[in-house]
C-alpha cells in the first residue's frame, strides 16, 4: 500500500493542484489553520482559486497571503472583517463572495462529506440568504433548502496524526477541521505530532484515516492570536502557579 | 437616567435560569458572562466548538488553540467539551441552546431582528447569528435605543437586511425592555429604566406596542 507520508506541504499538495479548482481550508479565525499548506499554497502559484472557508484569514496572516498574492477568484465564508485587502478587493469588484450562514456552511460541508446533496434549515429564512432558493413548510414551519459542498482539495490541521491518516485535533482548533477533512475529493492534513500507526488511541481519535490522503509534520507554527485576552493576575498567585 | 452598558448587560443577567446553556453574541452581551448570579449555574456555550466556557486567561495561560466565537483568548473548565463547527451548530440548530443574548442593529415589532449588513457598507458577514436565531429557544436583543442621530432603532419593520424574521423574544435598551410575542401578539413594554417616562420612549420608538409597566 502507497504511504500516505509526505515530508513537507509542497511534496503534499505536488499534482493535486490546478488554476480554477475549489480548496477547503480549516480553521475558525486563524486557529486551527493549515499553516504550512495555506504558505505552500501561495508559493504554488495557482490562480482562479475558489476557497471554502469560515473566514479569508486576517491582515498579514492565513489565508490572506494567498489573498494578497491574487490567487483567489472567489470566496465563500461566513465572516471576513479584519482584512483590508479583501475589503478592498471586495469594493472594486476584484473578487467574489458568496456569504454563508456560519451553521449552514458547516452543514453544506458535513452534508458534502456525507453524500447528501441538499437539506432543509429555518436558518435564512426569510432573509437575503433564503432569495431564490426553494423553500418548503415541515410541521408548519418554513425551512430553505441548502446544497451540499465537495471541494477539489480540503486542507486540514490537527494537533496529532498517524502514518495511516487518523487525526486528532486539540480544543477549539477543531472547528472546521473535522467536517472538512470529509469533503474534500483530495484531503492533506498537517499535525504537529506524526506517529506510527498504533500509536493514537483508537478510542480518541476524531477523524478516522479514510478521509485523509496525504499526511505530513508540520513546521515552524506561528499560531498568531487575534484579540489575545487577558484578566488581571491576582497578588496572591505567582506566574506558573495553576489558577 | 437611561441604563448604561453596564446596567443594560446586569439587566439581561437576570434572564439567566440555573441549568441554562447560554450563548452570548459580542459587545455588551459579553459582559453578561461577568454578571451571573452566584447562586446559579450557567454554562456557556461558544459557537466555534466549546461548551463550558471559562473565564478569560492569566498572562502565562494564554493558548493559540483555546478562543471563543469573538477570537478571544480563553480558558476551560473542568466540565469543559469541544466540538466541531457542525456538531456545535447542530447544537444550535437544533434547540438544544436554552438562550442566546445578541447585540442589534434595529428590531421591529413582529421580532424581526437586523443586526449584519447596512447596505453600500463593507459586508463583513453574519458569522453564526442567523443561526442563533433560527435555532435557540430564547433569544434576547440588547441596543441603544436610537441610532446617535435620535432615530429610532425599534421599528414597525426593519430597514436593514435581516437576520431572521420574528425571531427576538425580548429588547433590553438603555430606556427600558419590550416583551415581544413572535407568533403575532405584537410588542409589550414591561420595564422602564429609571426616571425614563413612557412619553420619552414612546417618542423615540417607532414601533407599535402596550404599556404593561402599570400592569401589576
């Protein structure tokens, strides 16, 4: 059997890509992003992307190299502030976005993994997002119906993986991620801990290997913090002490 | 003297029932998470995948991984569950979410609420809110009153672009909180803040509604 291995992003993504495919990417905001594919992505080249994800990246981060670098034709997100050169891009007609509803998104993705071409959600009801779509009343309540998503290509992250694909995602780095790695025709995955199969929990893992084509070990994470947050230390506890 | 921020945030607190899984919208419904009664307990709910959210993280706990739905920094509770995009809005879709407190930007008498685009402005997206209000049981708006032109910002219908329609349950402004039937009983005023008379905010409201403040 092909090892599903592969040493960096670049040796990962080499022959899925192509100018005008569709590429999911994971992450909510920038956690949980696919740091070294999103930059292998860049350097790649490819032109007329559509990218599937939650947000475009933000300023100088994720996504938006990509963005920056011209490669993306469209965009479908559910949230994308804190991006000057979208915005920009957005206002002079330099790209299309197609909005979607956070939960609707995630279940076009779920579904697309799931082989489920379409489903009924109240979610947009009677809103922009509901316009020219078909509707239909279930226990007398309207619900719009909404299509599944596949891409050409998921890009996923996750905190640990195996030799034969099996992912493990580490707290709210999850998001996207798992419904993602089901949906893309082609997924590669990059974690921060690649093991030998055997070596995960069977009991723990969240996403099971036969989503996952292509694996690598990430490097060099940033893992930059939008809106870091804090609370006051308290005089009584000292740094390192657990609160 | 008009609610402040603050005082509009403590008076949403007292929404809050012991047991309720809440999920709370940016701006002055994240305040609320500060304001929680002592006595009873609420678990919060955040829509990128986190159920039992904790407070906000000392200097030295800070983790890239660990956000809530603003891009927040925070921290986990020993009861603590994560999930994924699709599980968490399930749990939303699903009515599983007792009650969600959101900020507006204008809401009408039938429980119309917009609160995402203005039209000719930057659209940065509307994130899980359509969600939220398809979804959660109970949903509860907290705004000014107006608009800083004086404009009122409570209307018969809604002239931004909606969000959901006939979705909100309850208005908490800085002049008072409006009980509103979602099913076509219309608007109730039921609280006035102090010293706001019912002239003053029947003039700044553009919407149709009772006075229940004399009620009981």
């Amino acid at each position: 059997m092909k090892s599903k291995v592969y040493d960096n992003a670049s040796s990962a993504l080499a022959g899925l890509l192509f100018d005008g495919m569709s590429i999911m990417s994971g992450g909510f905001g920038l956690c949980g992003i696919p740091e070294n594919l999103i930059t292998a992505l860049r350097d790649s080249g490819v032109k007329g992307l559509t990218v599937i994800g939650n947000n475009v990246g933000a300023d100088d981060h994720g996504m938006w190299a990509v963005l920056a670098n011209g490669q993306i034709k469209k965009v479908v997100a559910s949230y994308v502030g804190e991006n000057k050169i979208l915005e920009q891009l957005y206002m002079s007609g330099g790209i299309e976005i197609e909005f979607n509803p956070q939960g609707t998104l995630a279940e076009r993705i779920r579904a697309g993994g799931a082989g489920i071409p379409a489903f009924y959600t109240r979610t947009g009801y009677g809103t922009m997002v509901g316009e020219g779509k078909e509707t239909r009343q279930f226990n007398g309540e309207n619900y719009l119906m909404e299509t599944g998503l596949v891409a050409d290509v998921s890009i996923v992250k996750a905190w640990k993986g195996d030799s034969k694909g099996n992912l493990i995602y580490r707290k709210t780095a999850r998001n996207f991620n798992p419904v993602m790695a089901t949906a893309g025709k082609q997924v590669v995955a990059e974690v921060e801990h690649l093991v030998a199969a055997g070596e995960l929990g069977s009991d723990q893992i969240h996403t099971p290997g036969i989503f996952v084509d292509r694996i690598f070990s990430g490097t060099g994470y940033v893992k930059h913090i939008e809106r870091r947050t804090t609370r006051p230390m308290p005089v009584t506890r000292s740094a390192g002490e657990k609160a | 003297m008009p609610w402040t921020r603050d005082d509009m945030a403590a008076r949403a607190a007292r929404e809050l029932k012991d047991g309720f899984h809440v999920n709370l919208g940016v701006g002055i419904p994240t305040q609320v998470a500060n304001l929680i009664p002592p006595d009873i307990s609420v678990t919060l709910q955040s829509e990128n995948g986190m159920l039992g959210m904790g407070p906000f993280p000392y200097d030295d706990e800070v983790d890239p991984d660990l956000i809530n739905a603003g891009k927040q920094t925070i921290t986990e509770l020993p009861h603590t569950s994560y999930f994924s995009s699709a599980d968490s809005f399930g749990m939303i879709r699903g009515g599983h979410i007792d009650l969600s407190i959101l900020g507006g930007m204008q809401v009408a008498e039938n429980g119309d609420l917009a609160n995402w685009m203005v039209p000719g402005k930057m659209i940065k997206g509307m994130g899980g809110a359509m969600d939220l209000v398809a979804g959660v049981r109970r949903i509860i708006v907290v705004m000014e009153h107006t608009e800083k032109t004086g404009a009122p910002k409570f209307l018969r219908e809604c002239s931004l672009p909606l969000t959901g329609k006939a979705v909100v349950d309850l208005l908490i402004t800085d002049l008072g909180v409006f009980e509103i039937d979602r099913h076509g009983g219309g608007a109730s005023l039921v609280e006035l803040a102090p010293g706001v008379t019912i002239e003053e905010i029947t003039a700044k409201t553009a919407a149709r509604f009772q006075d229940k403040t004399r009620a009981s």
